[in-house]
C-alpha cells in the first residue's frame, strides 16, 4: 500500500483517498500502514487528509478508530480535516465527529495540533 505522507517536524500528514481505504480483503491494512509509518516518523501529531476520499464504509471506520487507539496510547495527537459532505454525514451518524478532532481545512487542523487543541 502506498501511502502518500508529508513529514514536517513533529507533523505526519497522510493523504487518504477512496484507492487505499479498507476493502473486504483488506480490513487491517490501512491503520497498520498509518502507525507503521507514525513509528517511522517519530513524529507527535498526526493529520489524517480527506480531501480524495468520497467513500467511506464501515471498514474505514474501523480502521480509524485503530489509528485512534493508536495514536492515544502512543500519545500522538490526532486530527482529521477536509471531509466531503458525504464522508462528514458518515462521521455524523456513527459520532465519530465526538472521537476525534474534525477540521473544514487542513491549515485549521494543523492550528489546532501546533496549538495543543486537537485531544
């Protein structure tokens, strides 16, 4: 799987699109592709960019709330941003909105991790 990620410092953002979100045959891929990646990094605040994803099911869910899971017990601070109208329903529906720090843009999710605001 081929992430595309942007290290800057203590920032790792991942480019998600709708080509390497979970299918059926692969339902863990995609959060042991992020923290692998996390790990390698170093890094200590983690963006997770929506801007190419249009679909998102119940295996993407899934494999987010791993990175989550992730991300808190190794104490990375954790952001989302750029959900389309679709996606952000999805996150609605199923609270994901109340789990995680959501942004309308990836400049205001990155304030918000520099800042110390996103959990």
């Amino acid at each position: 799987m081929d992430l595309r990620t942007q290290s800057d410092g203590p920032l790792l953002t991942v480019r998600l699109s709708d080509d390497v979100l979970p299918d059926v045959a692969a339902d863990t891929e995609v959060d042991q592709a992020i923290t692998r990646v996390l790990a390698e990094s170093g890094a200590t605040r983690l963006l997770l960019d929506f801007s190419d994803v249009n679909m998102f099911n119940s295996l993407g869910i899934a494999a987010l709330i791993q990175v989550h899971k992730h991300c808190r017990v190794a104490g990375v601070a954790m952001a989302v941003c750029e959900l389309s109208d679709d996606v952000a329903k999805v996150f609605r529906v199923t609270a994901l909105h109340r789990l995680l720090a959501v942004h309308g843009t990836a400049a205001e999710a990155r304030a918000a991790l520099e800042s110390g605001a996103a959990p």
